[in-house]
C-alpha cells in the first residue's frame, strides 16, 4: 500500500501515544535532498535510570502492589478493552476523547508502513529522499525508550489505585465468595454484589461481581428446580394437594426472580386444578383405607377385562397418595380396552370386505366405526388415540364412497 507522503508521517505522530517531539513531514522527492542527522536537536534524550529499551521498570521506580482481592481472585484486566463509551463514569467525557487502538498490532502496522513508503520512493528513483525519511524514521529511537520508561510510570501508578481500591473492597468481595460457596440464594448474592458494582470499584471488581451474579443465579436455578419437581410430584403422584399448594406458594415467594423461567404460578393453578377435580370424599376415603390393596385389586380386574370396575377403582385411587401408580395403571386399561376394541373394529371391516351388497357393506363399515367411538368416549385420552383416529376417519371415507 503507497501512502502519500506528507500524510504517512502526521498520521505516524497522531497514532503514537501523544508524541510530544514529533518529527516533521517527510521531504518532497528531490535530486538532491538533503538528509537530516540521526542526533536530531529536536530530540529529547530519556533521563537515566528511569527506563530501558526492554520495557523494564528503573531503579528507582516502585514496584506494583499486591493484592488479595485481586490476586487471589483473578481479578486481572478484563479481557475486553471496551471500544465504546464506558456507562456510568465519571470519566466519560475524556474517555470520549482518546482514541482506542491496539498498539501491539497497530504500530508495526505504521512502521511497515513507513518502510513500504521509503521503498516506494526508492524504486521511483527517489534514492536520496527515500534515504532521508529514513533517517527520521531512525531519531524516533531514543524517544522509544522514554515512551516505555511513561509506561511503566503509568502502569506503576494504575496498579497502586487498582490495589488500594481492591484492599478497600476485600471484605465484600469475600462475603460474596463465602455466599456462593455456600450456595446462598441469588437475591442475597445479588443484593451484595449489586452493593459493590454501586461503589464503583472498577472494570475489573465490577466484571467479578456481575461473574458471581451469574454463578449465583445458575445455582439458585438449580435447587429451585429440583424443589419444583419436589412440589409437582406431591400433587401428581401422591395427591397431597393440599400441602403442595402450600408448598409452591413458598416457592414463589421465595423464587421471586425466576418467575419467567419456572412459572410457578401455573403450577399453583395446576395444582388447584386438580384438587377442585378430585372428589373430596374419595380423598377422605383412603385416610381409612388400604391404597396398596386397591391398586392390586384394579390390576386383578384389568386381567379379567372387567374394564368399568377396574375404572372406577382406579379413578377413585386418583386421590391416593398411590396417584402416580393409579394413573399408570390407568393408562395401562385405556391401551388395553382400545386395542380389543379395535380387533373388534378389525373383524368387522374383514367381513365388509367380502360383503359383495353395497348397502350391507356400508352397514358393516358403520358398525366397524361403533367400536372405535367407544374407546374415544370411554378414554379420551387413551394412548392410541391418534391410531383410533386415523382407524375410524378411513371407514367413514369407505362408508361414503
């Protein structure tokens, strides 16, 4: 890439960490230019023992503080440099104002630049001003070291603020780990991590406390789900309604935060649903009675196919702390009573199909079609619902040809 030649070097000096001794404009391409000294006057020269070329920091500079919370903690610089506006700063303005860029990837991009211009100059037959712009290119040494020498004055100073501000802020930062590894509930954790951010610690305290937020909230998910199906299985399975209700109401009050995630309303209303669906006197019923021997006796009657006793059994046993075994079992008779209804179905569409008499035939198909509308009546849910469907919509399609 050709940059023109007066631009390169102002835009070298713009991009440099606010060069304060910035070289001139490269010379307009001559004959007979006029190269200037590598001791250029204009040059300061870096002050003994306060840097070196390798970046390490002088004598006499201190050394950065230490830190519990941040150290122990992993409380490093964020990853993230923010390339927008911070929010909620004091600074806003003057962060506003500098530029952001990468000066490990930015500057040997200005620095190849500067040889790809010199190059150029030189294959145009530029030689003496390609060597001139070069030569200021070379007076920018010195000043290289008295720029790492400021960065280890700064990197020196943002440590001391970023320790004592984390020195000030250990307590809570240890209160919050302590919470989460007790595994408190979110809101505490939240409230306590919120309290920190508030103070505005700094990026990096405020990027842990948000962390911890999210274990908090990932944990506190967890116990809440686990207590959910707790409450759900007490209603579904063992028809203590009453105590499940209690129960979900405390969860909701208790789980405030993740009413969008768990809906524990519905699950009130569900549960309400079936205690107003469950008769109170089958519910009374079994504070006297044997659940255990009811079921056995409902799995006796399914074997016997006597299918409306069995039912009724086990529609009472719904209000059983058996309920789970109940619906099971329940569901075992719906799948048992509709597929005998549809062998029945079965036997009756074979003779329709030998049926040569057109009006016998579709009196055939109608009476195959009875069978199938008594296992949708009797259960309407049973698990060949679909089947049972898809049975009876073909003969009624065979019965109107």
């Amino acid at each position: 890439m050709i940059l023109n030649k007066a631009i390169l070097p102002s835009f070298i000096c713009s991009m440099a960490f606010a060069l304060t001794a910035c070289v001139g404009n490269a010379p307009s391409p001559e004959t007979n230019p006029q190269p200037e000294s590598a001791n250029a006057a204009d040059v300061s020269q870096p002050q003994a023992g306060t840097g070196t070329e390798t970046g390490q920091i002088g004598e006499n500079q201190e050394v950065f503080f230490n830190s519990q919370a941040l150290d122990n903690h992993r409380l490093n610089t964020p990853d993230n440099i923010p390339t927008a506006n911070p929010a909620n700063t004091s600074n806003t303005d003057a962060v506003t104002q500098a530029a952001v860029a990468d000066p490990y990837t930015t500057i040997p991009a200005i620095v190849q630049n500067i040889f790809e211009y010199a190059n150029t100059l030189h294959k145009a037959g530029y030689t003496d001003s390609a060597s001139a712009y070069l030569e200021r290119f070379r007076v920018i040494k010195p000043l290289w070291a008295q720029w790492e020498s400021k960065a280890d004055s700064m990197l020196n100073e943002f440590g001391k603020i970023r320790a004592e501000k984390a020195k000030a802020y250990e307590p809570m930062v240890f209160q919050i780990q302590n919470m989460n590894r007790a595994s408190s509930d979110y809101g505490l954790v939240a409230e306590t991590a919120d309290s920190l951010i508030a103070l505005a610690p700094g990026d990096s305290l405020t990027q842990w406390a948000k962390a911890q937020k999210d274990i908090a909230y990932k944990n506190t998910l967890a116990k809440a789900k686990k207590e959910y199906a707790a409450v759900k299985a007490l209603a579904d399975n063992q028809a203590q309604f009453a105590e499940a209700e209690k129960q979900a109401v405390t969860l909701q009050m208790r789980y405030r935060d993740f009413e969008d995630v768990l809906h524990l309303q519905e699950l009130i209303d569900h549960i309400r649903e079936l205690m107003q669906s469950t008769n109170a006197e089958a519910a009374k019923y079994w504070e006297s009675h044997d659940p255990a021997q009811a079921l056995a006796q409902a799995d006796s009657l399914l074997q016997k196919e006597k299918f409306s006793e069995a039912k009724e059994l086990l529609n009472k046993l719904k209000a059983s702390k058996l309920r789970k075994e109940a619906n099971e079992l329940y569901q075992k008779l719906a799948d048992t009573y509709c597929t005998k209804q549809r062998k029945a179905t079965s036997q009756v569409f074979a003779k329709a199909q030998k049926q040569k008499d057109a009006a016998k035939k579709k009196k055939l198909l109608q009476d195959a079609i009875a069978p199938l509308d008594k296992c949708l009546t009797e259960y309407p849910d049973n698990p060949q619902k679909q089947k049972v469907i898809e049975n009876k919509q073909f003969l009624e399609k065979e019965a109107n040809r």
